[in-house]
C-alpha cells in the first residue's frame, strides 16, 4: 500500500483534451485525501512539470472534476519522494479496503466453486479433460518415451482444441489431485474445472489494482460485477478456454496500465506472461491484438498530434472557430490514422476472406496450402537461432556500455523530445530501461516454448505450430461458420442475461466519451472493438460473449460510481454528525458539491440548495435503477448456475449441453461391472464412433473397450455384453439387435431453440441468395413475439415479446420448442440384464 501528499483541489489545464481521476470524485469533489496503491507523485519532475513558461501558452479550459493521474507525472524515485504507508499494522482505510475487496472475491470465489462438479462434461470439455490426461500420463510421467519416439499417444498441440496451456494446467491439476488423495484418482468433473473456477475467482480481484484510473469505488463496482455476472459465473465453471483467456486479458490490461504508471519492471513481465499465456490459450488472441494494437496506435498518433498547436489559445477576442476547433492537431492526426486504418483493414480482412475461401474450396487447394505453411514452419524454426543471436549481440552491447559507465539515466535522442505529462505512452516507450523488455521477452518466449514443445517433448515442430498453425487454422475455419449463428446473435443473447452490465455499460460509454481519460477511451475502443470483430467472425458461439462482457462491466462500474460516491458521501456526513439545524445540512450538502463546478455548470440559473437536492436525487434514482436491474441479472446467474445447468432448452447461454443423462448411462455400466466384474472396471464396452465423445473420457478408467464400434473390434463385437450408440447407426443396430439386446434411449445432448435465425432467403432482382443458411428460422422479433411457429401473417408484437421475456426470466419458459435433442442409446444384452437384473 502506498500514500502519497494530497494536492490541493484546483482546476488544471487539459491541453490534449485527456484527463483522469486520482480520487473518488463525485460532482467535483475528493472523497480521500490518499489514494490507495497510486503512482502518481506529489511533486511533479522538473522536465515534467505543468507550470507554464513565461512566454509558453495555456488553454483555459479547465475540466474541474479530475485530476492528472492516468498520466504519470513522475516515473522515477528520483523525481520525487515517495510517502509510504507500512503495510502491518494496517490502517482503518487499509483494513476496510481489504474486507471490501477480499469480500467480494470470496463471493465469486463461492459462486465458482459450488456444486462444480454436478454438471456433466460438455463434449468440448470432455476433449479437454481427456487429453489432458494424456498429458499427463504420457508428456509428464513418461517424458522420455514422448521425446524420443514422438509417439502418437502423446499429446501434441492441436489448434482444433485450441491452445496447449489449458492441457498443461489441468493435467497440473489432476497431479496436484493425485497427490492429496482426490477421488478418482484425481480425475474428476471437479477436478477438470477447478483451474477454470481458479482463474475465473482471480479475475473478480483484478479491478482492485485499477484503483488509481477508475476510482476505489468504481474498482470494487468493477469487481462486484464481474463476480455476479451470469457469464461470467457460468463460463468460470466451464472447461473451455475463453475464461482462461479472459483472465490473461485482464490481467494484461491491468499490468500494462500499472508499468505506465509505476514503470516497475515487474509489471511488464506480467504482461507479457499473461499475453504469452493468452496466446497459448486460443487462437483469437490475434483479435486481442488487432483491437490493442490499433488502439495503440491511436494513442500514439495523437500524442505525436499534441506537439503542433493550431491557434492561439490565449487571445484576448476568440472567433467562433477558435472556441470550437482544437488546440493541437491531434484531433485531426488521429482521425486521419483511423481512415487509414480503416482503408487498410477493409483491404486486409478482404484478402484474408480470399485466402480463406481459396483454402476451403476444394482439396487441391487445401493441399496446396498446407505444404506452404508446413515451408513456413521450416523456415521460421530455422531463423530463429540466428535472431537469438542476434538478441545476444544488442544485449551484450548495451552491457559492455554499462560497465563501461557510457549509460546515464540522463534523456537521450528522441526522449529528450517528449514531454510526459502530455506524452505518456510515447514516453514509456521510449524511456524504458533496457532490462524490462529484455526480461520479458525472455522470460514470455521461454513460457511460449514450454508450453507449446509440450515441456520440450516436440522441439522443434511445437514451436513451428505456436508460431504459424493456429493462425492457419482460424483462416479455415472463418468459413466453416461454427453454429451458424447470424450476426446479430450477441444482441439477442447479451441483454438476455446482463441486464445491469448492458443499461450502464451502455452509460459508461458516454460517461467516457463525456469525460475522457485515456484509459477510459480504452475501455470503450476494447468494448465496441469485441463487439464489432466477435459479430464479424465467422464463429459465433455463446462462450465468447464474456470477451464482451468483460469490458462491458467494467464501463457498468464507471457510469455507478458517480451516483454511488454521492450517495456514500451523503451517508457518511449524516451519520458522522448529528443534525442539529438545516444550517447543518446545508453545510455537510454544500461540501458535496464544489462552488467551480456549479459556475461551469448549465444549471447554474437553478437555486444552489435545489440543485443539490437535484444531483442527490438523481443519484439516488440511479442506485435504486441499479439495484432493481441488479435483481434480473442474479436471477439468470442463479438459474443458468445453479438450476438449469445442464438444461440447454431453457438457457440460450447454454450450447448443445450434455444432459444427465449421460451420468444415468455410467451408473447402469458401473453397477453391470460391479455384479459382474467386481467393479475392477474389465466389462467390455462397445461404443460407435458417433458417441466418442464425451464418452471416451467417462470410459476412461474400463480397460476394454472398443472404439469405433463395431469396426474397431470384428472378432468380438458380436459379444459386447454393453453397446453406447448414438446418431444415425442408433436406428439400424435397434433393429439389427433387437432379438439379442435390451435397448433405451437417452438424451445425449440437447439445445436451445434456434427459431430467431434468420428466415430463408428469397431470391430478388437484388439478392440472389448466393451465401448457403446452414439454419433458417423466423426471425428474432417474431420469435420473441411468438416462438418458432408464429401464426400466418404475424407481425411484431411488443407487448408479446415483453410478456414471453418476463416469463422466460422468471419462469424459464423457453421461447419456442424444447425438443432439440442429439440422442443416444444403451443395448445391454439378454443374457446379462437377466443375470444381473439391471435393464438398460
């Protein structure tokens, strides 16, 4: 914990427009007189400070509810001295903001983890689980075998699961189980999802150190929201990757934003290990990176923009252009940068799509492709040595230059040329000591290589995969579509669920456009960015809304905080005196809301006491909107959590879930093997290629069973006493088994009525329907209105669709048919139900 010297409130000058919030603010005014874990000193450096030259102009606009702390105003120890605060004993604050904090990880640590088990393995998450077993049972505790025979059963890096780390991290996992004695060895439902809920748990903690850029309050907003949000709830306690992915992406925003402001070297090797991490987790980390990327580079144009003024500011007579035009040019270089940008991304993701389409066409092309990157590999695996070299030269130069005492701390070149208040980023980039990016690119490529040579089992092709495989991978599949869904599927599903994140989102939006910072248009570029690349991608499935959400609550927390803080600060100033006359009142109001602010205000003609009657009523309406819309959201957390989980008829968020039935069909084989085997796990099991999953991992510990049924075993398939089946060979072995079998059906997985796709196309002079529908519906606002079997001639009906949305939210009353189902089959035979008694 650290504190620093409170600077006295004034109004400071903007002269790029971006500003930022050192304290809780509320209608101008500072609730704490210390920051907690700020970075910002109190004394500004010399080469840095704010005060104008003589003969140097300044803007008199003046933004009287922040201060500059989203620009570090001092990035070393020698700038200015540091006041800290000892971390034991705690302070009343320090303690207090520990509960706070600590309270609401909890919270979502418990919603995480309850009952993680009950739900069956998803046939993504049975993939995961099992070959992360592999993993673990070959890569790790026979990693000789795996490095020197480069066996088939060893697990290898396959873009079609997606990154390695989640095979690593549970295998880590079900070792760590092993050890302390779990059930199943270790190997569970629990245990396959508990590095999920972890890092899900971690990541409601992750707003804590944005303190200093969103406020303390609007931190633990930040936090208590992710914690309760039903994606984020739900997809934390999902074996897929993209929590995985969101942590990494969190965790790298918030350790990029501390190196900005502390330029602590630590926090740039986090970040670059949370990236590392991330890539290795999924391949839509290049996503990440076209909306980060660009983003920095805006802010990089404009800070380059800052340096060149376009009129005098401080004339006595100002036109109408000079009150209205900018300062500086940085308006106008970055919206020059972003149609560029935009000319350059609509040629680029154009001949991506040309080059996916030229991949997918035939399998002529597809072969032609795969010796190219397979090339690509080659060819990158063998330059690599010589940039390590070459990495060696530059680092033993630098030195050399440092024994030698030729390295200052002094600004040199192009930092000489940079201003930091005004030019952060580029003088974070340009002033950051070598060691920082040399540690992490070390240690970040050292991670990358672990992870992907599968802890070194598979040097060099896993790192020719990491490098260019994924990349190959996404292309194919951008035209495959998986799910089908149609773009305006996340606009549907969002506000479904995320009633208070999606309302004041929506309001931290323009809160921040309002009043920017630059971490706040962040916020706003990473939201609006998610959401215009996850609708244009050819995928669309419902996990990947969490990388919508995520921002999403985070511009939620920003758009509350004002009306909290007021609201708190009213609290306080009554309970902390009591009132003894209106002048009292008065008074403690009056503290509330600065007299600077009111004389900018467009309210000024109203009386004072009104108008502070007025901000704390509509703070008050505020929170009540808030705690109201907060009802809605805890209701769905709580039934797509805790109730419907492996429900997906009746849970839009839930894709093709496997039912508990599945559980229902293990149970029978186990009590067959119990009665017949001594439950030693040796019945032998016939299961079709159509139901390998998610059995194979839920067969995992049966040492006979033949795959790929009955092909994969012709001498005994006859004798199989058990059968698992399921899709089209279900009906032909029904009736080929008949006299020798008993048979049920199950359900082996179900889904959510897909009625709002789009209806099929109907040919025009100006559509010719070229683009294939792999799902057709009726639209979303008759589905909403009516189902999937609207009436002849039906038209949108409000008041339908509210009424089918309250019953859905509190009665779970799906919107059209539930009887999408994938199904299965048990056949046990005659013989062995009649001895054991157990029927299918």
């Amino acid at each position: 914990m650290k504190s620093f010297e409170n600077k006295p409130k004034e109004e400071i000058t903007a002269p790029d427009g971006l500003v930022s919030e050192e304290n809780v603010t509320c209608d101008g005014a500072p609730t704490d007189a210390t920051t907690d874990h700020a970075s910002a000193f109190a004394t500004e450096p010399t080469e840095a400070s704010s005060e104008p030259e003589a003969d140097e102009e300044v803007d008199t606009q003046t933004w009287t509810e922040y201060e500059e702390t989203d620009i570090p105003v001092g990035s070393n120890k020698d700038d200015a001295e540091q006041v800290t605060k000892p971390i034991w004993p705690p302070t009343r604050e320090q303690l207090w903001t520990g509960i706070a904090f600590w309270g609401v990880v909890i919270l979502g640590a418990i919603l995480r983890f309850w009952g993680l088990g009950d739900k069956p393995l998803h046939h993504d998450e049975s993939l995961h689980a099992y070959f992360s077993l592999v993993l673990m049972h070959n890569n790790m505790e026979n990693w000789l075998t795996c490095v020197q025979t480069a066996a088939s059963s060893c697990y290898r890096y396959d873009p079609l699961t997606h990154g390695p780390f989640q095979f690593h991290i549970i295998a880590f996992v079900y070792k760590i189980s092993q050890l302390i004695g779990a059930p199943d060895h270790g190997v569970n439902t629990t245990t396959v999802r508990i590095a999920a809920a972890t890092l899900g748990s971690a990541l409601v903690g992750l707003p804590y150190f944005l303190r200093d850029y969103i406020s303390k309050i609007g931190a633990w907003l930040a936090c208590f929201l992710l914690a309760v949000s039903p994606s984020m709830v739900y997809y934390s306690r999902f074996a897929r990757e993209d929590i995985y992915m969101a942590f990494f992406t969190l965790l790298t925003v918030v350790a990029l934003a501390r190196y900005v402001r502390d330029r602590k070297g630590g926090w740039l090797l986090v970040a670059a290990l949370a990236f590392t991490l991330s890539y290795a987790t999924k391949e839509a980390t290049f996503l990440t990176i076209a909306v980060f990327g660009s983003f920095l580079g805006a802010l990089i144009v404009w800070e380059l923009g800052v340096r060149l003024k376009l009129r005098n500011i401080n004339k006595e007579e100002r036109t109408f252009w000079d009150k209205v035009m900018p300062t500086t040019a940085a308006p106008w270089f970055t919206l020059g940068y972003f149609a560029i940008l935009g000319i350059i991304a609509k040629i680029f993701f154009g001949k991506l799509k040309d080059l996916s389409v030229f991949i997918t066409k035939d399998k002529t092309n597809t072969a032609i492709a795969d010796v190219y990157v397979a090339h690509l590999k080659a060819n990158t695996v063998a330059l690599l040595p010589w940039l390590g070299m070459l990495l060696a030269v530059v680092v033993a130069v630098l030195l050399v230059r440092e024994v030698r005492g030729t390295v200052t701390s002094e600004r040199r070149g192009l930092a000489r040329l940079i201003e930091r208040r005004r030019q952060p980023i580029l003088d974070t980039i340009l002033t950051m000591p070598w060691t920082h990016w040399f540690f992490s690119v070390v240690c970040g490529w050292f991670v990358f290589i672990v992870l992907f040579s599968v802890l070194f089992t598979n040097l060099p092709g896993g790192i020719g995969d990491g490098i260019w495989q994924g990349l190959y991978y996404w292309l194919q599949q951008q035209q495959v579509a998986r799910g089908g869904q149609p773009w305006y599927y996340y606009f549907l599903l969002i506000p479904l669920y995320e009633q208070i994140g999606v309302v004041f989102g929506l309001a931290g939006v323009v809160r921040c456009l309002v009043r920017p910072t630059r971490f706040r248009l962040f916020l706003v570029y990473w939201f609006i960015g998610n959401v215009f690349i996850y609708t244009w991608a050819g995928e669309k499935m419902p996990w990947l809304m969490i990388h919508m959400t995520m921002p999403m609550m985070l511009l939620a927390a920003i758009a509350l905080e004002p009306a909290v803080v007021k609201v708190i600060q009213v609290v306080k100033a009554r309970l902390s005196k009591p009132v003894q006359s209106t002048g009292t009142i008065d008074a403690v109001e009056e503290r509330a809301v600065p007299l600077a602010s009111e004389a900018k205000s467009s309210l000024a003609f109203i009386p004072t006491r009104a108008r502070k009657h007025l901000a704390l009523g509509s703070s008050v309406a505020t929170v009540v909107l808030a705690l109201l819309l907060l009802v809605p959201t805890l209701q769905n957390m709580f039934q797509v959590t805790f109730v419907h989980y492996a429900d997906a008829p009746h849970e839009m968020m839930i894709y093709v879930q496997t039912t508990t039935d599945v559980d229902t069909m293990m149970n029978k084989i186990a009590a067959l093997d119990q009665k017949l085997y001594g439950g030693q796990h040796k019945i032998p099991i016939g299961l079709v290629d159509d139901a390998t999953w998610p059995f194979a991992w839920y067969v995992r510990d049966y040492t006979n069973v033949c795959f790929n049924y009955p092909t994969g075993c012709p001498s005994t398939a006859q004798n199989a006493p058990v059968i698992i089946s399921s899709g089209d060979k279900m009906a032909n072995m029904q009736y080929q088994y008949r006299d020798t079998y008993q048979f049920h059906q199950y359900h082996m997985r179900t889904q959510w009525d897909q009625g709002y796709m789009p209806p099929p196309c109907k040919v025009t002079p100006t559509n010719p329907c070229t683009d294939p529908q792999a799902y057709t519906g009726v639209g979303p606002w008759l589905w909403l209105s009516y189902g999937d079997n609207p009436p002849p001639g039906a038209k949108f009906d409000l008041g339908r669709a509210v009424n089918n949305i309250w019953n859905w939210w509190w009665q779970r009353k799906a919107f059209g048919s539930t009887d999408g189902t994938y199904d299965m089959g048990l056949f046990i035979r005659n013989d062995v139900s009649s001895q054991t008694g157990i029927k299918p």
